[in-house]
C-alpha cells in the first residue's frame, strides 16, 4: 500500500512538474510581462545551430559569442530555414505586443525561437534566453561539465515604460571606459536602456573638446596641491566616446550626455573665466574641500557664452546621436545676475522681469540650437522654473510632485525623485523594497500619465568613488529599479521580487559585481529621530527568526540618515532574560562610518525558545540619527 501511494504521488510530482516547469521559476528579472511554463527542456548541445533573420545578423553574433565561450559548442549560424533539429530560431516577426523592444520567446525540447519586429526587441528577447540558462552562462569562460538546459516556457513580453535609465557621475569622479563598458554589459541584462553620463560639474570636465583642447586637459585634473587620486582623474576623448557609443547601440542602450549649464560650472570658469560675470581668477577643488553649490555660474549676459556653448554642442551632438542632450539646469544660484551689469542689461533688452526669467531665457537660446540639430533638451527639475518651452523633457529629482506638475502641464518627464531613485543615498534610506514599492504613474490622471517616459536610478559620485564602492550602491537596488521600469505594476508582490532578486545574486557574481549583501534581508528594527530619547537607552528587537542556529552571528548597525551618529556601547543576545552572546566595544553609526559590525557567538540550544538583541546606545551629541539593524549569518567557507 505505501509503495503504491507513494507511486502515485511521484507521478504527481513528475506531471506537476512537466506541466509548469514555470515551478522551477526561472528567476527573471525584470518580470516578463506574460510568462508560462511549457513542458519540456530545451538541452544545448553539438546539435544545436542558430537560425538568424537577416535583420539580426548583430544580435545573433552577440548571443553566439556568450553561448561560445561558455559551452565550448560550435553553434553555427544559418540564415535559412529548413535545417532539421536542434534550432534557436531568431526569427523576424510581429509579436502580441507593438513598440521596438517587444519579443516572444518559446522553448520547447527541440526548438528555441525568439521572435521580434525589430533588432531592439531582439536583443531584449537574448537576454532573456541568457537569464533562463544557469548563472554560470555570464562567465568569462567555459566552467565545464555543464548541463546547458532551458526550461519550456513561453513569454510575450514588452517594456511598460520607453526610458529605463541609470545615470552616472563621471563628472565628480572619472570612472573608466571600461567600468562604463561594464555597466552596459551589466544594464542589458536587466533590460536597463538608457545610460545617462553626467560629464560636467564644478568638480571637473570629462570630455575633450577640439575647439577648445586646454579645457578638458585642464578640468580633468584636480590641482596638485589636493592630491587626488589618479584613478579618479581624467577626461574622455571623442574617439573613446564614439566607441562607447557603438557599443552601448549593439546592446540597444542609448547614452544621454549631460554638458551642465548654467550652473555647476566651476571646473569650466577655472579654465574660462572670461564666461563668469565677474573677472576671476577660479580654482575647481574636490566635492570634500569646499561648498557643493558655488556662485560663480555661466554669465547669461555675454554673447561669448552662447558661442562657446554653440561650439560644444556643435562636437557633443556629433559625438552622440541620442535624440535628448542634458543641459542639467539645477541649483543655479542666481547672486551673480543680480549684480553683474551685462545680464542685467540682458534682462532689460529681453523684457524680464526675475533672475528666474533670465534662465529660462537662457534655456530657450540653447534649446533652439539643439531645435536646429533635431535634438530635444532635458533637464533637471528647476528648468520649469520661469517656464521653458513644451518640448523640453523634464527629469523630476526633486521628490515625486515636480515630476508630477511638470507631466500635468503637458512635458514629457523622466521620473528620478531622490525619494526612492537616488542611488548615492544609503540603503538604510532607500532599499530594493522602497525602490520596488515607487510607482512612477501613481496619483496621475491618464493624460498625465502619457507624458512619463519611464524612471532612472541617479548615482552622484561625491562621497562613493572606487568601482567596488559604485557597484555596491547600484547593485542590487538596481535590479528593483529594471523591473519597476519594464514590468507590469505588480508593487504587491515584494516577496515575489524578493525571491527571483536572492537568486540573481548568483548571475552579479558571476558579472564581478560587488553588491550590498544587507539589502535583501530587510532590517530587524531601527531607531529614528526620538527613539533614543538621551542618555544611554537599551534597544530590543525580536531575533527569533533571524537566530537560525548556534555559531557565529554578525549584528550590523547602518546609519540611515540625520546629523547626529549614535554611539553604540554593546550588542547582548537574550534567551529569555538570560544573555547568551556578548560584544562590547564602542563605536560611532553615522555618516562618516555608516555601518558598524558585532559578532555574536550563538551557544547550542535546547528546543525552542525566543530570542531578543539589545543594542545599549547613546546619542550624546544629539538626537537627530536615524538606523537600522541587520542579523546575518556568515556564510560557512
Ligand atoms: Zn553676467
């Protein structure tokens, strides 16, 4: 009798299992928009060949390459149909779904075909065939005794939002071609598509102007005397640009240059100062060495600004082919104006009343040189100060509702508050479940709605500089990001997201990503503002869930935000009233040392029992601190 139950109930399991191999979820991120399981496997083997439509001759060529130098197989590519048996099938084809990047993809056990109107999609439907085989496919080489299977399944699948970007800083601090090479790499996977590169800023020019050479060999480069780095330091030349460029179009990824003005200029004034309104001489200097915001701007007065802003674009829109430029815009101080004689005889002749006016007067000059190029300005919130023309695209940092005005007043916006798309912002701020909870159409009547192009992640690099520290701020929040950007709205779904995230952890390994490990895990308590009422306070949070076992355990406190750290004393582990487990050593949670760790040596238990951690701190200086408080458990090596 028990023999035969249990006979049945493996027949079950097996047919259970042929019928969804959508149980062994593949894990994908973002979450297609229909997905279902087929029954069947799809095995690469020598057999396999790929079927390529003219149209896809570079996609195929970008998959074949991958699939190569991980499986070892020769995978030839044919253009012709007719070939019996194995077949990955790149076919030419509408799709249930309209837009460039729509695609369908099914795998069955002889046949995998992906099927797009256009090379975009195409390159998105690779993608996903690359998240669906085991992490090890992201490798830089063949791991070897490997079995290379795709589960059955069928999506049809298209971006809820056209623009799916991440902007970097290389302004603040230069990262490599190769880092930025990297992150395309790493954008595609996750279906990521706009790359915006902030080239500009008082902290340094990063990109080689031919009319004007000393610029970028100037303003690329700290003085001396601040000893900055070399690893930080550096500009881009056109020809590097180019390529970039060329190898962010393969991947179907469009870069946005961003040339700041008139604001956040200071690094061009030290080399030009004959664009400020008042004489100089002006020095540039590290983000840590002085204000964030200086006044010395663009002077909106001289004809000799707008030509040399003519010049630059000039050479940026040639360099770049992006349909947007980035003019920036933001946190302009506008004291100069007030009192420089040139933009207030500007005013007058124009017919303006504020300094407000004189800026967005300023915008319109550039916008009609872009107008001439075909090209749309975008810009940071504050350009919709003063008014700017309907065309201009507004890119909403500020907290949700200037995104929200500008897209009701009819302008097309790129949603990046600070509230949940500001990657430099700790993650005791903003985690994957606040990046994942951010609907960019929430509270939009539909005629507004049309005007949200789609969200970014924004990464300022004042305080974040090394690749490995940059990774850890992007990944693995950046994921939430991916899929809040393409994926139907499924914001109730978090332990889902949750679940397929953990295992992509696997594949950021495997892309040499050095992500934040506390991310996923979720905080077992916090202290905010008023918690810690002053003097020394004990904290106690419930731990019973997080105790999995005896053994070492690592507490770990994060500053969120606030002026002032919180001094921590001691971390106790309690069974019961009994404390079990002990660190005491003193150390500060704030801004300048934003996590500190305590190890707990967790003795063997009897069954059950509940357990409690108490942090002993104080917020001598202050009690303005916010934090959260993380248990893990090493890793056994
Ligand atoms: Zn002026």
């Amino acid at each position: 009798m028990k023999s035969i139950v249990s006979l049945f109930l493996a027949l079950c399991a097996s047919l259970a299992g042929a019928q969804t191999s959508g149980h062994d979820d593949p894990n994908l991120i973002p979450q297609p928009a229909h997905l279902q399981g087929l029954p069947g496997k799809f095995v690469l083997s020598e057999k396999a060949v790929l079927l390529a439509a003219p149209a896809f001759t570079n996609e195929a060529a970008l998959l074949r390459r991958q699939l190569q130098t991980v499986t070892g197989l020769p995978l030839p590519v044919l253009t012709e149909a007719g070939v019996a048996g194995h077949t990955i099938a790149l076919l030419q084809a509408p799709t249930g779904n309209t837009g460039p990047e729509a695609y369908s993809l099914e795998v069955t056990s002889n046949q995998v075909t992906l099927r797009a109107a256009e090379p975009a999609g195409m390159f998105r439907a690779t993608q996903t065939l690359l998240q669906l085989l085991p992490a090890k496919v992201l490798n830089t080489n063949s791991p070897g005794g490997t079995r290379w299977e795709l589960p059955g399944v069928r999506i049809d699948d298209a971006p809820r939002f056209e623009w799916r970007g991440l902007m970097l800083d290389c302004s603040r601090t230069f990262q490599s071609v190769e880092y930025l090479k990297q992150t395309l790499d790493r954008m595609a996977l996750y279906k990521l598509n706009v790359l915006h590169l902030h080239l500009t800023d008082d902290q340094g020019w990063r990109l080689e102007i031919k009319k004007y050479p000393d610029l970028a060999r100037k303003a690329g480069f700290f003085p001396a005397k601040y000893h900055e780095p070399a690893s930080t330091q550096g500009f881009y030349t056109q020809q590097q640009m180019r390529e970039l460029v060329a190898y962010a179009a393969a991947r179907h990824i469009l870069i946005v240059p961003e040339i700041e003005m008139p604001g956040h200029s200071l690094a061009l004034l030290s080399v030009m100062p004959q664009l400020a309104c008042t004489a100089g001489p002006f020095e540039f200097f590290p983000y840590s060495k002085g204000p964030g915001i200086t006044e010395d701007v663009l002077c909106a007065g001289k004809e000799e600004t707008f030509d040399f802003l003519r010049d630059v674009l000039e050479e940026v829109t040639a360099i770049f082919p992006s349909p947007f430029v980035h003019i920036g815009g933001d946190e302009v101080p506008r004291a100069r104006w007030q009192h420089c004689p040139l933009c207030q005889q500007r005013m007058k002749q124009e017919g303006l009343k504020t300094e407000a006016e004189l800026q967005s007067w300023f915008n319109r000059q550039i916008e009609r040189m872009l107008a001439a190029k075909g090209r749309r300005v975008i810009g940071w919130d504050e350009i919709l100060e003063g008014g700017i023309s309907s065309t201009t695209v507004v890119m909403g940092w500020r907290g949700v509702s200037y995104a929200l005005a500008a897209a009701q007043s009819g302008h097309d916006v790129v949603m990046t508050p600070n509230s949940h798309c500001y990657f430099d912002y700790t993650y005791g701020a903003i985690d994957s479940a606040r990046v994942f909870s951010f609907d960019p159409l929430a509270g939009l009547p539909p005629e507004a709605a049309r005007h949200v192009l789609g969200v970014q992640a924004s990464f300022w690099s004042h305080i974040d500089r090394e690749p490995e520290l940059v990774d850890r701020q992007l990944f693995p929040r950046l994921l939430a990001l991916a899929e809040r950007g393409w994926s139907p709205d499924n914001r109730g779904n978090w332990s889902d997201y949750r679940r397929r995230a953990q295992a992509n952890l696997s594949r950021l390994e495997k892309l040499g990503i050095h992500y934040e490990p506390l991310d996923l895990l979720g905080p077992v308590g916090e202290w905010t503002l008023g918690s810690l009422a002053g003097g020394v306070t004990n904290l106690e949070f419930d731990v019973t869930a997080q105790i999995t076992g005896s053994g070492e355990h690592e507490v770990t406190a994060a500053y969120v935000r606030g002026r002032h750290p919180a001094h921590l004393h001691a971390v106790e582990l309690l069974r019961g009233t009994e404390v079990v487990a002990r660190d005491q050593h003193e150390s500060l949670v704030g801004w300048q040392t934003p996590r500190q760790t305590y190890r707990l040596r967790v003795p063997p238990a009897g069954a059950g029992g509940s357990y409690r951690l108490r942090l002993t701190l104080d917020l001598a200086g202050g009690t303005n601190s916010f934090g959260k408080v993380y248990v893990t458990k090493p890793a056994t090596k």
